[in-house]
C-alpha cells in the first residue's frame, strides 16, 4: 500500500486544504446570517423602521458569500510545481514552471503509481511542505527528482497512451525536466509544492525560502 494519500487523484493535502477554506468561511456566513436576523427581529420588536443596521449586515452576507464562490473557484486551479531553494548568484532557473502543473497534480496519483512501479520515486516523494505556510521545508537533490521526471516521461512515451491529457501531463512533465537539468547543473535543491490559484505577489516571494 502506497504511504501517500490522495483525493480524487490530487494529493490529499488539497482536500486538507479546500475543507479547512470551507469550514472557515460557512462559521462567517452562520454568524453574519445570525446577526442578521436577531437585528431585524430586534428592530421589529422595539419598533424601530430603520433597516440600516440589517442592510449593512446582508451586504456583508453577499460580499462574504460572493468570496466564498471566488476562493471555491480560485481553488480549482491546483498545481503541483518545483520550488527551488534560494542560493546567492544561482536563482538561475528561468523555464516558466509555474503557470503548469495542473494536469500533474490531478493524475498525481497515477504518475506516482506509474513511478514506483518503473522502480523511481514518486513525485510525492520530493513534496508537499510549503515555508509559506510555517511548515519546513525538505529539500531534495534536483537530479534525484530529475531521474524522476525524466523516467516518467520515458514510461509514458512507452507503454502509456489511453490516459487522458496524457499529452498535457507529458508537456507539463517536460517544462519540469528542462528546469531541473539546469538546477542539477547548478546544484541548486529543490523540492515539490502544491499550489493553490494562479497568482503570487512580490511580498510573498521575499518571504519564501525559495522561489518558483
């Protein structure tokens, strides 16, 4: 039995992830829609026909509401991308990794099965601790994950091709292996992050270990 846990094929961390989003933001919704009520009764009950305070508080319902829908949305897009550590003179890597990753994270389940039995590491392997989120980092030597990648590619060219957007996973798979022979190159560690949204900030990244 494989020690890694997954959701739908992602690793199980993204539902770790979308229950803990959604469970933060239904205990909001309850307590505006609470508030909302018992100060509509309230203004009811002591006869007062303003309904400023009700309004305000229904606003905020929606605009809660209508954020709840966006970081649903927002955490559709699920990635699994290489994160490398930050070594004076070496953030060198310059292959645009970070806008794929989509079809690796949902078929993460079957490129590690496919991985373990090619005898490599799985993808999971190298993953998923992300310092953004206070959790320590495990670094990885960027050939070990490249032997990874590299046999992946080799194994589905070969005896895999009715898996679908099996062509995606391999062109996701070879922006991987382009960036990693330039980490092996440089001896520059990485590892795998499970990334949520499309997006990064400045701040964000001065704040990392590592950079993308």
């Amino acid at each position: 039995m494989s020690e890694f846990k997954y959701f739908k094929g992602y690793p199980r961390k993204y539902f770790n992830w979308l229950l803990e989003a959604l469970i933060k933001k239904l205990v909001i919704l309850l307590i505006l829609g609470i508030l909302f009520i018992a100060s509509f009764y309230i203004n009811i009950a002591e006869g007062v026909d303003s309904l400023l305070m009700p309004a305000i508080l229904g606003a905020f319902f929606l605009f809660i509401f209508l954020n709840l829908c966006r970081g649903l949305y927002a955490s559709s897009i699920v990635k699994i991308v290489p994160y490398y550590k930050k070594e004076k003179d070496k953030n060198i890597i310059d292959v645009n990794t970070f806008s794929s990753g989509r079809y690796i994270a949902k078929k993460c389940k079957f490129l590690d099965e496919l991985a373990i039995k090619s005898g490599l590491n799985p993808i999971s392997k190298f993953g998923y601790y992300d310092d953004f989120f206070g959790e320590k980092v495990i670094w990885h030597n960027a050939s070990d994950g490249l032997r990874t990648v590299s046999g992946l590619i080799e194994e589905i060219r070969t005896n895999t091709s009715d898996v679908k957007n099996i062509d995606r996973i391999v062109e996701e798979l070879e922006k991987i292996e382009k960036s990693l022979i330039i980490a092996t190159e440089n001896k520059i560690p990485f590892c795998f992050i499970l990334r949520l949204g499309g997006a990064w900030s400045g701040p964000e990244m001065d704040m990392r270990e590592g950079y993308f």
